[in-house]
C-alpha cells in the first residue's frame, strides 16, 4: 500500500492497496501464451483489476479465449480499433509494453494471485467504510444488532466470492471416500453410514443423516414435527456419545428453535426421556418419585452434545455465522432447525414475495449443509389445503407452494397421524336418526381410534440416493414420545 504526505490535512493519506505491476506481468503473460489463462480464469474478473483499462484488456483478452479465437497484440488491437478503445486503453504502444512486462508465463497464477489480493484488500477497505458509516448513523433505520448481521453477510460474500481452490476431484480419490463411507457403514451396529438418529426403521431405509443433505421433515400443526425432530436430536447425540465410548467428543448437534425457548425444548427432551408428561411438569402436577425420576434422568442426559439457540426470526446469515463458529470451536455433525418458514434470509435482502423468500433460505441452508459438510433437518410447515382433503396424508405437491423446498431438499419427509383427525370426528347423537344408528357408529369409531391409537406414518417422499416409502411409528402423545413401533413397552434406548 502506497502512502503520500498531505501538508494540508498534516497527515500521512493512504492510497487503496494495488498491484498494477503484477496485473502487466499478468496481462503479457497471457498475450505472450494464451494457455497461462488457464491459471486464472477460475478466480480472476474483469473488476479485480486496480486499474480499469488493464480489467477491458483482461476481459477482452478472456472473451476472445473462450470464443476460441486467439489473442494476443494483434488481435487485441484489431478488436480495440473497430470498437474504438484502442485510444482508451493505451494505444498500440501501451499493449506492445504488455508484452515486454512478462516475466514469464510459468509466474501468471501468482500475477493472478496478486491482483485478486489486493482487490480483496479494497473490498475490505470499503466494507470497513460502510460499517462505520453505518455505525454513525448513514442508515438510522437499522439497529445494531442488524448491523452485525448484514456486515457478516458482506463479509461471507466476499469470502467465498471468486476464493482462489476448488476444482476438481480425481475418481481415484472419490473412490477412496466412497470405500471410507462403506467401511464405516458396514463396522457399526446397523450398517448405517451417516449419523443414526436412534429410530431403527428410519436409519434403515435412510442409512442415518449424511453430511451435506438437506433433509426437510414437514407437516400440519398437531402431526408432531417439533417432538420427531427433538427425538432425532438426542438421538443423534446418544449416537455421537456411543460412539466416543461416553465420553465428551468433538461434535455437536446445534438446534436452532425458532418456536420454541430452550427452557421448553429442554422440558419436552426430559418430558420424552423420562416419560412424564410435560404438561404435569410445567403445572407442577407431580409426586415426589416422578421428581426424582425427573431429576435423576436430567442428570443421566446432562452431558448429550446438544446446543440450543433459540433466537426468534434468525437470519440466514446469523445461522451462519454461528454454526460455523460452534464447527470451529467444538465440532458439527447435525444442524435442526424449527421451523425454517420462521426464519429470514440473509440481512439487506428483500425479496419480492414470501415464496421467493423460502427459495432464499432453503437454498441457503442447501448451501450451509455443503459448506459445513453436516447434514441439515428442517422443519417445515404445511398450507391448509392439506384440510380440505378427504384422505389428508401429505403430498409433495403440498409443498408446491412453500417456494423451492422439493427441488433444494435431499430428502422430503412427512409426519402424519390419524389418531388426531380421526378424534375430531367422534359421532354426535344429533346427526343421527335413532339411538341405535349412533351407537354403530359409534362403536366402529371407537374401533377405528383402537386401530391408529399411539400409531404415526412417516412418509420418506422423496429421497435422492435411497427408496422412498412409508415408515410406522410409535408415538405417545402424553410424553410427546417417538419410537420404533415394536419397541413401545419398553423404554427406547436413544
């Protein structure tokens, strides 16, 4: 970075960071052999460039490469003279000084390098300007806190916006990875690859949580989505503690309850483990051996890798931010969120339309699940057409409506129970015409609530690299309790 004396301001004025003897070097280099474009193309732009007649000969330089055409001097100032640039950008002479600039086209990916630096150098410089700006007041309407979030969003953007790495993978390598995965799977109890979530039936036709997918788990209010997803998360971290041999490992499971405090999502973690009923414990309805019971279990589970946030209306951008924080600091291996139409896309966005807006958080919690290489569970809520059928089990096309969730998603999960729509449609003497017609059908209503008591489907609808179907549950509505269907008489081992 250059600096420069102003007698005037009697202090030292600092210039943006460039390199423009790089960006010659870097420019000869590619009029010398268009070949040593290859070095660059995939991180270095137009706008990268310091100064902008070297960014018109990049890019005339690059669109000529990618036309297949050659370009070099003399092309260039063929193009630069029927587009009457060739003044603008130095003339014959300036690209003739190009040319005697290269170092040598071995040395374009370090020119390249260089010039992409301190372009991010000046990005930084004024993202640096707009916090501060900001901080004193430019933008009144935007409190602190929205401050934050929308300067750690500029600052992922700029992290991963044309990032120097990536490429490609070599079979032989994906081979090796593919083997770990089949190894893994084939060493645990179960022969589950990805992270199991304690429901046997569901790991089985799942092969667990793989890191990467987007699994989405949806349905009407009622259904229980928040009480599976909760019993996915212990289960998922009795898993990780198995794993380790009891003791404490680098991993976690991060739940992000957007409904819910942690205080509530605690209770109902307890509420299931201990089996007592949370309603009893919130009102206090409990003798002293349930306490003790409660009390006792709470200790037995204290140590589950589980992190709760429970900030409402979060961000895309603060999920973020903070999951790639607890990876650094303590180890991902699942994120849960409830509900994702509860949360909002990255800070400074605004969409069009509410449709546009879930198309924005579940391709961003796609891409967070690729970033973070975890699997992501979000809950989803279901639109009300789902009541106007006769047959009321969950479609995909009842997605249709929530913006992008089929098409981003890995895997589409539904949640549904009989049990609780079958109970609203308990006989009412008054439809009928006689004692005896009310009594029938009364009797087959109470044989058909036998039939589904404590019984839930969860229908795998979609699934990218397994079958699809339908999976019977055990679910206790007191405990708010999931399980394997032919384990309910005991306790469920998580």
């Amino acid at each position: 970075m250059s600096t420069i004396e102003s007698p005037l301001l009697g202090q030292t004025l600092r210039r943006p960071p460039s390199n423009l003897e790089a960006e010659q070097a870097l420019l000869g280099a590619l009029l010398a052999n268009n070949k040593a474009f290859e070095r660059v193309s995939e991180f270095l732009e137009q706008d990268h460039f310091a100064d902008p007649v070297h960014g018109r000969i990049f890019e005339a330089i690059r669109r000529r490469i990618e036309s297949g055409q050659l370009a070099d001097a003399v092309t260039l100032r063929g193009e630069f003279e029927h587009s009457g640039l060739l003044e603008e950008v130095g003339g014959t002479a300036y690209l003739a000084q190009l040319l005697a600039a290269t170092v040598g086209i071995i040395n374009a990916g370090e020119y390249g390098r260089a010039v992409h630096d301190a372009w991010v150098r000046r990005q930084l410089i004024e993202l640096g300007e707009v916090v501060v700006n900001r901080a004193f007041g430019s933008e009144p309407e935007m409190a602190g806190p929205a401050q934050i979030e929308a300067a750690e969003q500029a600052l992922y953007d700029l992290a991963t916006r044309g990032t120097p790495g990536g490429g490609f993978l070599t079979f032989e390598r994906a081979l090796a990875e593919a083997i770990l995965g089949a190894e893994r799977a084939f060493k645990r109890t179960g022969h589950v690859s990805g992270l199991a979530t304690g429901l046997r039936d569901l790991d089985a036709k799942t092969g667990g949580l793989h890191p990467s997918d987007l699994v989405v788990l949806a349905g009407r209010p009622g259904m229980g989505k928040t009480a599976l997803a909760t019993r996915i998360a212990a289960g998922a971290a009795h898993t990780l503690l198995a794993d380790a041999g009891g003791e404490q490992r680098k991993g976690a499971v991060a739940v992000f309850s957007l409904e819910m405090s942690a205080e509530q999502l605690a209770t109902r973690v307890l509420a299931e483990q201990a089996r007592i009923s949370g309603d009893r414990i919130r009102r206090g309805d409990i003798g002293q051996r349930d306490f003790d019971r409660f009390v006792s279990v709470s200790r037995e589970i204290g140590n589950l890798p589980i992190e709760i946030d429970d900030t409402p209306a979060i961000t895309l951008s603060a999920l973020r931010t903070r999951a790639r924080r607890l990876k650094r600091t303590r180890g991902l291996e699942l994120i849960v969120i409830d509900y994702l139409q509860l949360m909002r896309p990255a800070a400074g966005t605004h969409p069009e339309s509410r449709v546009l807006e879930i198309s924005q958080v579940t391709q961003g919690l796609k891409a967070i699940a690729k970033e973070l290489s975890v699997p992501v569970l979000a809950l989803a809520q279901l639109s009300r057409a789902v009541e106007g059928r006769e047959d009321k089990r969950p479609q995909l096309s009842d997605l249709r409506e929530s913006g992008t969730i089929e098409q981003d998603a890995d895997s589409v999960m539904f949640i549904y129970r009989d049990e609780y729509y079958l109970a609203q449609r308990a006989p009412k003497q008054m439809a009928f015409d006689s004692e005896e017609r009310f009594l029938e059908a009364t009797e087959k209503w109470q044989r058909d609530m036998e039939r589904v008591h404590n019984r839930a489907e969860l229908f795998l609808a979609k699934q990218r690299h397994g079958p699809t179907g339908k999976i019977d549950l055990f679910f206790e509505a007191e405990f708010t309790r999931f399980a394997d269907l032919d384990l309910h008489h005991g306790d469920v081992a998580g």
